[in-house]
C-alpha cells in the first residue's frame, strides 16, 4: 500500500520582491522569520539583482525561505509571480528594504478570522531612515468595513508592505496592474476596497524605510501613476450613480489635494536640494489650489512655503539645522539615559528617591 505524504498548506504566503537589496534584504528577511506566527511561507522573488542579493539570502538557513529568480521586470511583475507560486490562504507583500514588528501577521490574521466578512487587515506605519533610525510617524486611520470613499480621498494604508490579504481575492482582482510605474499598491487597494470589507490593527506594525534611490523618491513618476490610479478609480466608481456633480467635485478636489499635500512633504525630505525644492514649490502650489480647506489650513501652507524658500536658496542651511537637531537630540537622550542609570544606582546602594521619567 503507498501511503499519501500530502504536505499541510501554510496558512499565510509572505512575498519579498528584491531588486539589488544586498543592504537590507537580511534584516528584512529576519523580521519575517521573527514573527511570533510561523505557519508561513517565505517567497523571496529575486528581480535580476545584480549585487549580492543571492548571496546574502542563501546566508540565511532557514527552510521557510523559498527564491525564485527573474530577468529584472519590475515591481507589480515581481509581485504578481510571488502571487501565482503563493499556496497560502493569505498573502502579505514586504518590500525588501522594509521591516515588520514580531506581532504584524499573528495579529492582522486574528482581526481576519474575527470579521469573516473583512478580506483585508491593515495596521499602521512608522518611517525609518537608511540606518532604521525613526523619522516621523504614518497615518493613524482606524477604519472598518467599507473604506473605498475614504481610501480614495487618502492612501491611509500608505505602503505596499503593509495588509494581510485573502489570497483568493487578489487572484479574483487579477493581480497588480503591471502598467503603473508607481502607485500600484494604491491601486490594488482601491480595487480590494470596491468590492471587499476591511479591518484594522490600530498598531504600529509596519516600518517603511526611506531612501533617496527608494521607488517612491521619484516625485514625477509618482504623480503621473497616482493621478492615473485616480482618474480609473473615479470612472469605476460604485456609488457614481449616487453622487451629485457638486459632491463628486468635492471628493476630487480633495482625492487631489492630499495627493499633493503628501508630494509636497516627500519633496522636503532629505536630502535637500533645488531640484526637489522646485518641485515642493509646484506640488505646493497645486495642493493650494485643489485644498476645499485653504483658508482653514493657511498655516500649514505658510510653514511649507518657508521651508521651500530655505532649500531653493540655501539648500545646506537646512540640513545644517536638522542635523543640528539630530546631534542635540541624541546628546539629550544619552545625558538622560545616563542620569536614569546613575540614579537606579543610587537606589539599589540605599540612597532614598525613586526617580521615574517620561517622555
């Protein structure tokens, strides 16, 4: 008698699509690894690297980790062949320079198995720098159920790296559309949300690291795609036949202000240059413009306007000030963490006081 050896399933089937990510590929890898949920699978597509991303994932021994290599085709194609090799029930994509918290999977698939009618779980986003050193916080949107008239006004869920998705949902959308350069997560979630629900993880789970030779840096490529990823979705939109002319231009304006609204701050970004600041001053101009809330936001727009000036004539000036930051910012941490440690000293060797601190 032959005995069946059928093999269980992973549950969730997590995709890396990795394009010359020798620098961070590893610690990206490792955060998959060091999730407390572990009936997975790791599909790592390698996109024609030509550094030594193939080298340093076979460092890695771990049978999870499974590599398939391509000629070099791009993201959305990278991400649609680690779609049709996933067996998981649900997917996850991590882009290769990104990081998990240890809890993201265990969680978002808890959220899932609670909302039988949800097919996508998010969570929230923090941004770190080249060296994983905390820049600023995401977005903290706490949205259930039908999200598409909010997800369309605003990308809350900011990045590709961050939803658990029913993988049958996605094979029904097919796919991510290979046509976009950029914007294409926006896209796949807009689509997700037209005709699946949503649930949240209202938890910092995602760590989205910026660089300037990262996808999203370059500001033209991203406006044409998210303008393209706007104008399909306000075509297609469900409740169209519902909506007055005057509250479809609303919803446009303000789909259009965000939009620049985000351009604008990733323009100002580090590194400085005038390059990038011309092009702060245009999207400024246009998020000004589309902005139903100008007068209210007036402030905000001014702030900006400064800081624009400052890069388009004397772009050093500004780093030399942030950095000044940076330097007073970690001295003040390193005097405080020495304080803290010589006071618990104090403490266990008799000294009365208890010293407790916060930030």
């Amino acid at each position: 008698m032959i005995k069946s050896t059928s093999r269980k399933l992973p549950k969730i089937s997590v995709i890396i699509p990795a394009y010359n990510s020798e620098k961070t590929i590893k610690h990206t890898i490792k955060s998959v690894l060091n999730q407390t949920f572990s009936d997975l699978e790791l599909i790592v597509i390698n996109d024609g690297s030509q550094d030594s991303t193939i080298e340093v994932i076979a460092e890695i021994q771990d049978s999870l980790i499974k590599v398939f290599s391509y000629p070099n085709a791009g993201g959305n194609v990278s991400r649609n062949r680690g779609l049709h090799l996933a067996v998981g029930e649900f997917v996850s994509f991590l882009d290769a320079d990104d990081l998990w918290t240890p809890d993201k999977l265990q969680s978002q698939l808890k959220a899932l198995q609670e909302n039988v009618t949800a097919k996508v779980a998010y969570s929230w986003t923090d941004y770190i720098d080249e060296n994983g050193e905390f820049i600023l916080s995401g977005k903290r949107v706490n949205l259930n159920g039908n999200v598409y008239e909010s997800l369309l006004i605003n990308n809350f869920l900011e990045n590709g790296s961050n939803p658990l998705i029913c993988r049958k949902a996605l094979i029904k959308l097919g796919g991510f559309d290979e046509s976009l350069s950029a914007a294409q997560d926006w896209d796949m979630w807009l689509r997700l949300a037209s005709k699946f629900d949503f649930i949240c993880v209202p938890s910092v789970q995602i760590l989205y690291r910026i660089s300037a030779n990262s996808v999203s840096s370059n500001l033209v490529r991203q406006e044409k795609s998210c303008l393209q990823v706007l104008e399909k979705a306000y075509k297609e939109r469900p409740s169209l036949g519902d909506a007055t002319r005057t509250t479809l231009k609303h919803s446009w304006n303000m789909s259009l202000a965000n939009l620049y609204k985000y351009l604008t701050c990733k323009a100002l970004q580090k590194p400085f240059n005038r390059k990038k600041g011309l092009a702060a001053a245009i999207f400024l101009w246009k998020y000004f413009l589309y902005d139903p809330s100008r007068l209210q936001n007036i402030n905000f727009t001014l702030k900006l306007s400064l800081k624009i000036v400052i890069v388009l004539i004397v772009p050093t000036l500004l780093d030399s000030i942030t950095n000044q930051r940076e330097v007073r910012r970690q001295k003040a941490e390193t005097l405080l963490n020495d304080w803290v440690v010589e006071k618990r000293s104090e403490d266990k060797n008799g000294y009365p006081g208890a010293v407790t601190v916060s930030s």
